[in-house]
C-alpha cells in the first residue's frame, strides 16, 4: 500500500496570475466512474461560492482514503475567470482478481489463498500482503519447510491485480532421532506416544501434542507435579531435527483429609483441581476455600481446614486437615423491628435449615433493602445469632429510623434534553417514598441520555437535603452537560458486494446528528445481526474539529452461499435428511434465496424461499415461498405444492403479527376405510389469508425452563380465490415454571376448531385439512394419528409434563396427557376425552433433546393396544 500522497496542486496555467488557497471556489468536480461521484460526493465539503481552505481539502482526501478503496487522492485547482476549479482524482487502490505461485511449487494457489484469506476483489495493500505472505510462511514450517520464505508483491492488470507469492521453501525436514529422558520406569509407555516418529516429517505442532499427551499420562499416573518439555535441534545441512523429550515427573502425589468424613463428590472436586493446577500454591490455596464453603453450606459455622505437605517414602502427600466445629441449626427466626407497616421479604434463614453466616448477612441485606423501599433511607439491620452450635435462635435487630418522602425533584441544568431525545420519567417523584436505590437509577438515566444527546463528557451530581426531622427530601439532579459531539460524517469502508445504503439504513446514528454511545453501540449491533459481515466495526476517525466527529464503518464480507445439513428422527418419517442452500447479498440489498430439501422414508419437502428485508421500502421483511410436499401419513397419503407469501411485524417487545396469503394444490389419495368419498379422493385447492399471533417468553425455544408460549392461527379459503371454502382456526398455550434447580414443571393445552361455509350444515374438511391427535407430539400412547383415523373439525389437547434434570447429559419426565378429536365441532364434547399417562428419558444433544417416551392408555378401549413407545428428538410442547 503506497502512502497518502496527497497532492493539492494549485498549478499554474497561461494566466495571469496562480491559484492560491483562499480563493473563491467556482466549481467542484470529482473525475471518477459516475457510481463513485454519487457515492463519493457525500464526503466534499468544498462548497461553490466559498474560499478555497486547505483544511477543508484535507478533510476531503481524509474521508475518501477512509473509504479503503483508494492509494492515491489527487486534488487539482484550476483558477478561471469565475474563481477555482476544483478537481478531485481518486486513485482506486488494486483489487484481487487471482492469486499466482512462483518459486518453489509446494503449495497451490487456491490453498495459498485460503491460508492468506484472500478473498476476490479484496484490496491489495502492501501491509496486507506482508501479511499474508507471513501467514503463509508460518504454515509451510507447520508442514515441515522450516526454512521456507515467502514474499507477495502485486502485478497490475486490466480491472484489477494479481497477488504474486514468490515462495522459497527449502528442503522439508524430517525427524532424525527421538528420545524420552526422564521417565524412569514411565519411559518405555512414553516413548509409545512420540510423535512424529523418526523419518517422518517434522511438525511442530505433532511434537507440542506428544509432549502433552507424556504430561498427561505422567499426571494420570499418580506424578501430578509432572512437566515435559520438548527440546529439538535442526541440523540445516541434512533438514534434520533431532527431538528430546525430557520428562520430569517428579514425586507420586496424593490428597489426603483428616478430621472429618468427606464425600465421594467434594472429594473428586479437590483431587481434580490440585491434579489440574499441578499442586502449585494458588490451587492448593484454592481446595482450602472449596473445603470451607462446603462444610459452611451444611451448617459448620466455624470449620477451618489447614493443610501440610508430607513425604512418605517415594510419595508427596497433601494432607488437609478439617476441623468442621459444630454443626448448628435455625431453632427460629425473628425480625425485631420498630415499624410494622414493611413487607418483609421471604429469608434464606428459616427454622430447621442448616445456619450459615453467609445466609444471615444476605439477610439482612435483604432486609434493609425492604426498609429503604418503604422509605427509611438511614435504616440499619444486624443480624444476631448465639455462637456454638445446636439449635441457633437468629433475630435480625432492625433500627429503621423516619420515614422519608420526597418533597421536591428537579433537574437543575443549563442545557435541557432535545424533545425528540427524552430521558425516561424519573424514579423520583413527589410524595413517594425517598430510596437511594431510585436516586442512583435517576442519575443513570439522565447519564445516558445526555450522552445519546452527544454529551460524552455529562457530569450529573444527587442531591439531598432532608428536613431537620428527617421526613422530607428535597432532591435536586444538577447535569453539567460539558460540549455537544456531532456525526459529521459516516463513512463505510470494506464493501465489495454490498450497497452501501444497505449499511447506513441500518445505522442508528446519522450525520448531523448527535453522537450517542447507545446509538453507536446499536448501530454495530444491528449490522451484525445481519449475517452479511464476518467483522464490523463502528469506530472513530480522528477529530477535525473539537465538536464533530467522523465515524468509520468497517466491514469484512462473509461468503455468499452457505450449505447447512441434517439428520434426524421421527415417528412417522423413521429417518429423514435435510440440505439448505443458501445465496445471500442478492443484488448487494441483503435479500436471500433459499432451497431446502428434506427426504425420508415416507416422504419428501421441497422448498424455495426469496427473502426480501425492506418491502416497499420500509423495514418489513416479506418472504415469497414455492413448495411441493409429499407424505405417506397412517391412514393416508398426500401430494400438495403451491406458493405462499408472508410477512410479520412486532406488535410489541412480546407479542408478534405473521399474516400470510397462498395458494396450494393437494391430493390425497390411498385413504383406508374412507367415508365421505366425494370429499376423500381427488384434487382440491386451499386458497386464502392466514395469520398468526404469538408471544414468546421462554428463556430457551429448545429446552425452556421458564416462561410462556401462546399462539393462535386462522386460516380462511375461499372458492372465489380458486380454493374449497372453510375457516380453521387453532390455539395453544404453554407455560414453563422451574420448581428447583434440577426440577421443572411444563403445561399445554391445544384447542382447534375447523368448519365449512356456504353450505346449509358443516361437513368435513378435506382430509389433509382436519385435525389428526395420537403420536409422539400429542396423546402419547397412541401411535400417530390413531385416536380417530379419520380426522375431525375439532381438537382438544392438554399435557402436564414434570421434567427432572438427571445430570449434565441426561433428563427423565413423568407426564399425562389428554384430549379427543371430534368429526364436526357439533360434536365436541368435553366428557368424551381420552387419558395417558407415562415416562420418558431425554438425552441432551446439539440437536436437542432426544426423546424416548413410553406412554399408557388409561382408558383402554376393545382392540386397542396397552401402551405405544415414541422416538423422536425435541419436546413434546
């Protein structure tokens, strides 16, 4: 990369005199490809009308050379009658279009390229490919050319460059000899573990691995101090290294406890953290503190643990000696106060638990905080308990002191906050009771508002003046605002497909506007969010003037088609395989195609999807899908295809509307036992809107252990739009609640309702449309769809599900299950319901949790099987 060369060139023509700085500015031109002098015009300040500044000129060329995209800025001022012609020349900088291999051929140019992270297009600057070539360097001695030198230059062509790498790799090593030293009677396992073995090609990174890999053994051997280190000579004349492996393992180590029994589990805990910190003296220090905190959680108030080092013959032990004192007990809990008007909040102290000193200081804490909440702002709280052990009575002494309101509240500041730019309403208000804790949160909101205003350096000073009886507050907020920062300019840099107004659409902050750290902050949040960029950055370029700023937006593409795959299970399908390709960026404005195909054994989905970011031209994401399905269910088979159009918008930060519109061919065909057989064979047509509501809470989609999911769905098809003509409309709501750390409770209900218009009583929908219950996802206990093989109009599900957390890989559930079908919605009746009930065991994967579930009919009907066995991976709700 050559440096700025910045050339203001007021040169002289046949005139009578030269262009010098300070002269009227006749006109600006910026001698560019059009594109660029659209993009690029944005940045020129140099204003027709106004004397010609040098510092203005500068800012210019700084701007343009942020962008990346140029080496050179040429600025030339030409003096005519009317007053300068001011003439901008952007030199592009070289772009990649290949990358070419001289010298030694031992790597190609496409592993080169991929090494480097070359991309095409890319910016060719000197310190990138010193870079580059470095990067390649390293990965050749990787590979055993240790003295391998590499060096890029650039060779101009037509459109853009060429990235040549001339590589000088030199003769590949290889191992010569390899010993062990050190191991004693442990050498002859460790030489087994030597890598590379002698003749091999030498790399580093397998010997670094060796080394470990002796450690390790030596460490699992009982020498937990152990080291090994990996020494190597290169002998250049013959490319050969000679590797020594010198073990020092040190003495046999072990742990053992005096003065009380210690378990299985917190045992395991200690021996693994001196084992894995190597007995040194910050682990050794460490197991003390995990030895204390447990006896202090099970109600050893005063347990103390020394320790000492013994050797015993050939072996070093550790001995930790626990003196654990007595163990005590909450007999009772009383909070002594002098006020009864505070909701007290529930304590962890509360009779028959272990007492724990920790417990009791949080507390108290917990205590003061109520009484601060009621308004006593000096209030103290001690907590007293006997010392020894046995039953332990604890009484938390609570001095509460006046209760103070607030008076008066008022921003004192010379500067107000924009209107379009107000800080939340204040904690602080009049009469309510004064809280420390709401003054603090008050002085916080005005900080960050002010500084989204662009007052980066906002001081704002509490203060409270309480009345001589200490009931009344008068608080004032004093903001010192200190200078206001301004965008002055936003400049984008590292596009190579991308518009860049697909960039500043997304940009919080604007020129001319304010500089907010929120906005900032948001602004790198949402780029990031949209998939298009490995890295971006929103950083500032050095200041110009004391009040404004240019920001810098940087930006490193990420390729442009992703492959995703899978694999999966399920009670119908058996095993199924999914491939989603994906082309994103299409015409640099972040739209998206993409096609999915999934095939099992009993079927296949084929689906295309165009995404589209900003429908017509205002942030709404509407997507436009092609499908064709086809599907063998138990009692039927399908083939439907069709297309669909959708979109959503947030309704608020929890709920949201999906309103589609689409159309679909279905056949359905092999029906077994069919009735209605007009509406049982054939073609027919869905054509219509649907939408969704939805409000999503869980704290995790795959494993919530928290929270609520609700969501209701019509559909309408009409025969004036080409389709069968009905209405179905389906609703279900799930709540999750976290009992204990390893126990959660999990509810659902399903309610669905479906009829036909237009016709002088409601008779089935078609058969693909109805509702279908049994399987793995709702009466568990049936098989899938086996509760009324025929389908209904109506459907009522509920589940209760107690999900028990087995360990860091496991999971069991004990659930019920409930629910009918009906043929018509005239028929629903609640007293008709069918009952399950069972277990399952969950094993917690990537994918999620794969699930075996064994449910149990507890109304058994003649004909029906005693329970059905569900495989499948995900939850049932």
């Amino acid at each position: 990369m050559s440096a700025l060369a910045t050339a203001l060139l007021l040169s002289t023509l046949p005139a009578p005199r030269r262009a010098v700085a300070g002269d009227v500015v006749a006109s600006v031109r910026i001698a560019a490809p059009a594109a660029d002098v659209e993009r690029l015009s944005r940045y020129v300040e140099v204003k027709v009308g106004e004397p010609l500044r040098a510092d203005v000129v500068r800012h210019v060329v700084e701007l343009f050379y942020a962008t990346g995209e140029y080496e050179d800025v040429i600025v030339e001022a030409e003096p005519d009658p009317a007053g300068l012609d001011v003439v901008f020349r952007p030199i592009p900088a070289p772009r990649l279009l290949s990358v070419l291999v001289e010298g030694t051929r031992v790597i190609s140019p496409g592993d080169l390229a991929s090494i480097a992270r070359l991309r095409p297009r890319e910016t060719l600057w000197r310190v990138r490919l010193e870079r580059a070539a470095q990067d390649v360097a390293l990965t050749l001695a990787s590979r055993g050319y240790l003295e391998a030198q590499v060096t890029g230059s650039v060779r101009r062509s037509p459109g853009g460059a060429d990235a040549i790498f001339t590589v000088g790799a030199g003769p590949r090593a290889r191992v010569r000899t390899a010993h062990v030293e050190g191991g004693g009677a442990l050498d002859g396992a460790l030489r087994s573990r030597i890598r590379p073995a002698p003749g091999d090609i030498f790399r580093r990174e397998r010997a670094k691995a060796a080394a470990e890999a002796m450690r390790r053994q030596l460490v699992h051997s009982g020498h937990w101090r152990a080291q090994v280190e990996l020494e190597e000579s290169y002998d250049p004349a013959s490319a050969r290294v000679a590797l020594l492996f010198r073990a020092q393992p040190g003495p046999l180590t072990g742990v053992e406890f005096q003065g009380a029994r210690i378990g299985h589990g917190l045992r395991a805990t200690v021996e693994g953290l001196l084992r894995d910190g190597g007995l040194k003296a910050d682990s050794l220090e460490e197991a003390i503190d995990v030895l204390e905190k447990a006896f202090h959680r099970q109600g050893y108030r005063d347990a103390t643990v020394s320790r000492r080092q013994e050797t015993r013959g050939p072996r070093e032990v550790v001995v930790y000696e626990v003196r654990p004192g007595a163990l005590a007990q909450v007999a009772s809990v009383r909070i002594d106060a002098d006020v009864s008007d505070v909701e007290w909040p529930r304590l962890a102290t509360a009779p028959g638990r272990p007492l724990r000193d920790a417990d009791t200081a949080e507390d108290a804490r917990r205590l003061a905080r109520a009484l601060e909440d009621a308004g006593h702002a000096s209030s103290r709280v001690e907590a007293a308990a006997a010392e020894g052990g046995g039953a332990v009575p604890v009484v938390f002494h609570a001095q509460a002191g006046p209760r103070t309101l607030v008076a008066s509240v008022r921003v004192d500041t010379s500067v107000p906050l924009p209107t379009d730019n107000p800080a939340r309403e204040l904690s602080v208000r009049v009469g309510i009771p004064y809280r420390i804790r709401d003054l603090a949160r008050d002085r916080n909101a005005l900080l960050i508002a002010y500084r989204d205003a662009g007052y980066a350096q906002v001081e704002v000073k509490p203060e409270a003046a309480l009345s001589e009886d200490r009931q009344q507050a008068d608080v004032v907020l004093h903001v010192i605002a200190g200078p206001r920062l301004s965008v002055d300019h936003v400049v984008v840099a590292g596009l190579e497909r991308t518009e860049e107004q697909v960039v500043r659409r997304e940009m919080t902050v604007k020129e001319g506007g304010p500089l907010g750290q929120q906005q900032v902050i948001e602004s790198q949040r949402r780029l990031g969010a949209l998939g298009l960029f490995q890295r971006v950055s929103v950083a500032e370029v050095d200041p110009e003037s004391a009040g404004q700023r240019t920001l810098l937006v940087s930006a490193e593409e990420a390729p442009l088609t992703t492959v995703a795959y899978g694999i999966g299970y399920s009670e119908n399908d058996l095993l199924r395989g999914s491939l989603e390709v994906t082309r994103r960026n299409l015409f640099g404005m972040d739209r998206t195609l993409s096609a999915f195909a999934r095939l099992s054994f009993r079927g296949s989905r084929f689906l295309t999807t165009f995404r589209e970011p900003y429908f017509l031209g205002r942030r709404q994401e509407m997507f436009a899908s092609g499908f064709r399905e086809e599907g063998e269910r138990p009692f039927f088979d399908f083939v439907r295809y069709g297309g669909l159009l959708q979109t959503a918008r947030a309704l608020s930060p929890r709920w949201s509307l999906i309103v589609r519109g689409g159309y679909q061919r279905v056949h359905v065909f092999n029906v077994i036992n069919p009735g209605e057989v007009s509406r049982e064979f054939g073609n027919y047509a869905v054509a219509g809107p649907s939408s969704s509501v939805v409000n999503d809470t869980r704290d995790d989609p795959l494993e919530p252990h928290r929270g609520h999911f609700l969501s209701a769905d019509v559909e309408y098809s009409d025969k004036r739009l080409g389709g069968d003509t009905f209405v179905k409309g389906f609703v279900q709501a799930s709540a999750f609640e976290r009992l204990t750390s390893r126990l959660v409770l999990a509810v659902n209900a399903r309610f669905g309702l479906a009829r036909t218009i237009g016709l002088e009583e409601s008779i089935f929908l078609p058969r693909a449309e109805r509702f279908y219950a049994g399987g793995d996802y709702s009466l568990r206990g049936f098989s899938l769809d086996s509760v009324l093989p025929s389908g209904g109009n109506a459907v009522v599900l509920g589940s209760a599900e107690l999900r028990v957390d087995a360990g860091r890989y496991l999971a069991a559930a004990v659930f019920s299950d409930v629910g009918n079908v009906y043929p018509l919605v005239s028929d629903l009746d609640l007293r008709d319901l069918r009952y399950t009930a069972g277990v399952g065991l969950r094993y917690k994967s990537a994918l999620g949790p794969l699930r075996v579930d064994w449910g149990y009919k507890l109304d058994r009907r003649p004909g029906e099987s005693a329970y059905h066995v569900h495989l499948t991976i995900g939850h049932a709700f």
